[in-house]
C-alpha cells in the first residue's frame, strides 16, 4: 500500500533518492516504476532521477495494427521485450530499446541505452504485472485531468509531438483517460508513494 499523504511533485526526487538509500545493499543497479495518467509528469520525473529511462511508450504496437479503442491496452504492448532489455541493463549490459514515433505512431528502429546505478521505468503501465519482481520503488504519479490535458496541448502547440491539438484530444478523451481509468485503482494500490503534481508546467506529456 502506498504511504498515506502524497508527496508534492517538488519534494518527490529526493523522498524516492532516501528510499533507495535506505533499501539493503544490492550487486545490481535499482528500478524505479513511475506510472500514472497521460500528462501527469511521468517523464520530468524521471529525468530528475537517472539518465538510464525506460519509456514504456516505447513498446507500444503499432496503431495501424490494433483498434483505435485498444491502443492503450496493456495486452498490445510488447511486455517480453520490454522485460529482456531490463534484465540486461539489471546485469549493466547496454542493451537497445525501441524507438516509437509520435508522428508516424510505429516503431521506426532502436536506440542504445546504457545502464546506471538507478533505472527508471515510466509510463501509464508501470506498474503493470509482468515488471512488478524487477521493481524496487513503485511510483504512482498524478495530477488533474484539465491541468494534464493543458500539458498535452501545449507540447502539440509548439510542435514538440506532431500528433496535432484535434487528433490528440481526441485521442485523450476518447482513448488515452477511459483506457487508463480501468487500471487506476490496480496501479494506485500496487505504489509505495504517490506524487501529486497539480501545478500547470510546459514539460512532456508523459
């Protein structure tokens, strides 16, 4: 169960940095889970706690091949991947994590990524069954629905996603909340800390 009050987003790097610290020494690096909404601040989070980032967005399928109501379902994402390039970056091997394309929604190639003391895994799925035996801090991060849907706009606005404002709110409200909504409850439970983060700041979507 998570601890009882949420922690301010500013505050959340150095609470989860003291809970790593205080875990039992280990001879492998550690793995933090961020999940949460879209918009919620996932990714600006990880960025302040490691240079070794996992994106789950990386494993999505490709949406030409999946419904448009499923493409945030779990079951499409490519889980054994996902769980082989952990397993070598927990033995500090690099490994190559796929690419995925906002603007062409596919996988358009790989990308290196080499290991560090602390990996961080974010995205809505986290927290999904699979990864849970890797994990060390599980991390449920937060905010309101109008304030992580400004955020999302604001990357279409100034050009930083290419998805485009109509398509990605439409994307949002039709698929990316009602999706995400089914597993809320489960991935909120599954966290040790949760992150509230409802202050509006012009950072990732993710």
């Amino acid at each position: 169960m998570p601890d009882a009050s949420p922690i301010p987003f500013h505050l959340a790097p150095r609470v989860i940095l003291e809970r790593l610290a205080a875990l039992a020494a280990a001879d492998r690096p550690r793995v933090v889970a961020i999940a949460g909404p879209v918009g919620a601040g996932k990714s600006t989070l990880a960025s302040l706690l490691s240079t070794c980032i996992v994106p789950t967005d990386a494993y999505l399928p490709d949406y030409d091949l999946v419904a448009p109501s499923e493409r945030d379902l779990p079951h499409h994402a490519d889980f054994p991947r996902l769980l082989g390039d952990l397993g070598s970056l927990l033995s500090r091997r690099e490994t190559r994590i796929p690419v995925w394309s906002f603007q062409t929604h596919k996988r358009v190639g790989d990308t290196p990524r080499t290991p560090a003391d602390v990996i961080v895994l974010e995205g809505i799925h986290a927290l999904h069954e699979p990864v849970l035996p890797l994990l060390d801090v599980r991390v449920f991060v937060d905010a309101p629905r109008d304030i992580r849907w400004s955020r999302w706009e604001h990357i279409e606005r100034t050009g930083q996603r290419g998805m485009g404002v109509e398509p990605a709110r439409e994307f949002f409200h039709g698929v990316a909340e009602p999706t995400f909504s089914r597993f809320e409850s489960l991935y909120r439970a599954r966290a040790d800390l949760i992150v509230s983060n409802d202050q509006f700041t012009h950072g990732a979507p993710a």
